[in-house]
C-alpha cells in the first residue's frame, strides 16, 4: 500500500509539473506569436475593415493594397539588398574579429589582460547612449590618430557610408561584441590544453593551431555568434539610423515610412493623413522587415539550438 502511495503521489507530481510547463509554454508562445499573428491580420485587411465594428482578426475585404503601399514606399526590393549585405558583412567582420579576441583571452595570458577582459564585460554592461556622442564626432571627423590629415590635409567623414560598422566589426567592437568575445573565451577555456600542446610539439605556432585546431572545433560558437551577430544587426535601428540617415536598408525606411507615406497621400499636407491607417501601412511594413528572419529561422533553428547547447552560453 505505501508503494502503491508512493507511486501515486510521484505520477501526481509529474502531472504538476507537465501542467505547469504546458502553461509557460503557453504564456511565452502567447507573447511571441501575438504580436506576429495581430500585423498578419491588419496587412491583410482594407482599410474600410479599420472602421467596421464586426471586424477583429479576420478581415471582411481581403486585401493586398498595404503590401503594395508598403513595397513601393520602402523600394522594398533595393532595401532588402542593401540590408542583407550590411548585415553580412558586419557579421563575417565580427566573427573573425571576437574569435581572435576570445581566443587571446582564453589562452594568451600576458599583463593586463583580466583588466582587458573586464573591459570587455563592461561594454555588454554599459548602455550604448552614454559613449554615442564620442563615437559620432571621431566618425564625422574620422583622422585615424591624425594621420589622414597627413595625407589629405583635412579629416574624412564617415558617415552615411558603411565604414563606421566595417571598422567597428573588425576592431571587435561592433554592436553585442562584447558578448561574442564572452561566448567564444568561454568556449576555448573548455577545449583541452592537450590538444593545443600536441600541436606546438609538432611545431605549430599559436596563428596555426587557432585556424587549424581551435576554429574547427568552435562551430558551435561560430553559429551561434554569425546568428545573434545577424539578426541583431538586421533588426538594429539605433546605430544604423544614427550611421545612415540616407541609406536604404530596413531600419531608416521603416522609420521614414508613416512620413513617406503621409506626405504621398496627402500631397504635403501631413495633418490630414489618417492616423489609423498610416499605422496600419507600417505595420505591413514592420511583417516585411521581419519575413526574411523568419524564413531563415526555418531552416537554421535546429543548427541554432543545437550551437547553443554546445557553445560558451552553458555551463
């Protein structure tokens, strides 16, 4: 009988736990799918169905004329070029970039570097406001430690250009690097020091065991790092409208969008354009921004989840 309890009693608990788990997986899916499932409705109704009383989520005319609205304005076509080359390119850029700073603070010991690396840390810490301004003017004035002045005779402004993210990406300074350094440092700290003393008895120096022993064994890192490096570039409106302000790529079209399309419907007059469906354009807008990611999320999540299990994230 106190078996038969105790069985009980643990079947009751497995229960439990699955209901609770089946709620929290359903409150975060809840959270995700929402927002998706709500533009997904709104691109597709028209604009009549914003007035109607009777219309939630599905639309009473169908319709396809935000897409249009929203393709047109953005040059959607040009802008999805332009971002998915930006994108990666800075993400190529900042892969190779923090892999060598990871790996020279996971092996190469010398003076200063647990300061460094704290250093590191701390830009994941520090909100990327506070150093802005020095960033904007050493980029709108751009001397390279006085040098270009030696050459041209005046500073070289780098903005509107895509310089600004080319150099940070490569100097692993780019938008999350310091997080990038994190996952990859703690990546090499887990790889056996045999293997990379096995390759200095065959005479490997430190440039040829990291590109022919400790990268290959750090693709789950690399996935995970061209991945994160991706989609934040791709959905980053803060230092991309801050470089770009006449670029097409996603971020400053979105952000123009309601503007473009206000003063196209209303001939300049902006105050007459309906609020309603200025929203709703955008919104179509932000679904289109946002596809891409998705339909790659499609064919790359089982490698992504799989980089993050076996990456520096755990353990």
């Amino acid at each position: 009988m106190i078996i038969l309890r105790l069985l009980s009693v643990e079947r009751l608990k497995r229960w439990l736990w699955s209901f609770v788990r089946l709620i929290l997986l359903a409150g975060l899916s809840f959270v995700i799918l929402y927002p998706i499932i709500q533009k997904i409705s709104t691109a597709i109704k028209h604009k009549t169905d914003l007035y109607s009383p009777i219309v939630v989520w599905i639309p009473e005319h169908f319709s396809l004329d935000n897409f249009r609205q929203a393709i047109s304005i953005m040059d959607y076509w040009t802008t999805l070029l332009n971002t998915i080359s930006l994108s990666a390119m800075t993400t190529v850029f900042t892969a190779v970039s923090c892999a060598l700073a990871g790996y020279g603070f996971a092996r190469l010991k010398f003076k200063g570097s647990n300061l460094l690396f704290a250093g590191v840390i701390l830009t994941i810490l520090v909100p990327p406001t506070t150093i802005l301004i020095p960033i904007y003017m050493n980029l709108k004035d751009f001397t390279l430690m006085g040098l270009i002045p030696l050459f041209t005779g005046d500073s070289i402004n780098l903005l509107n250009t895509y310089w600004p993210f080319i150099l940070t990406s490569l100097t692993a300074n780019s938008l999350k690097a310091g997080l990038y350094i994190f996952i990859f440092r703690q990546f090499f700290r887990g790889i056996p020091k045999e293997i990379e003393e096995a390759a200095y008895i065959d005479g490997a120096g430190v440039g040829k065991t990291f590109l022919r022993i400790m990268l290959p064994n750090a693709v789950p890192s690399i996935i995970t790092v061209t991945l994160f490096a991706f989609v934040w570039q791709w959905n980053d409106s803060f230092f991309t409208t801050t470089y770009l302000t006449s670029s097409k790529v996603m971020s400053t079209q979105l952000s123009s969008l309601p503007y473009n399309l206000s003063m196209q419907l209303t001939d300049g007059a902006s105050s007459k354009a309906d609020p309603f469906y200025l929203s709703m354009v955008q919104d179509t807008g932000i679904l289109l921004a946002i596809l891409p990611l998705i339909i790659i999320y499609l064919f790359v999540q089982r490698y992504f989840v799989e980089s993050i299990e076996r990456s520096g994230l755990v353990g």
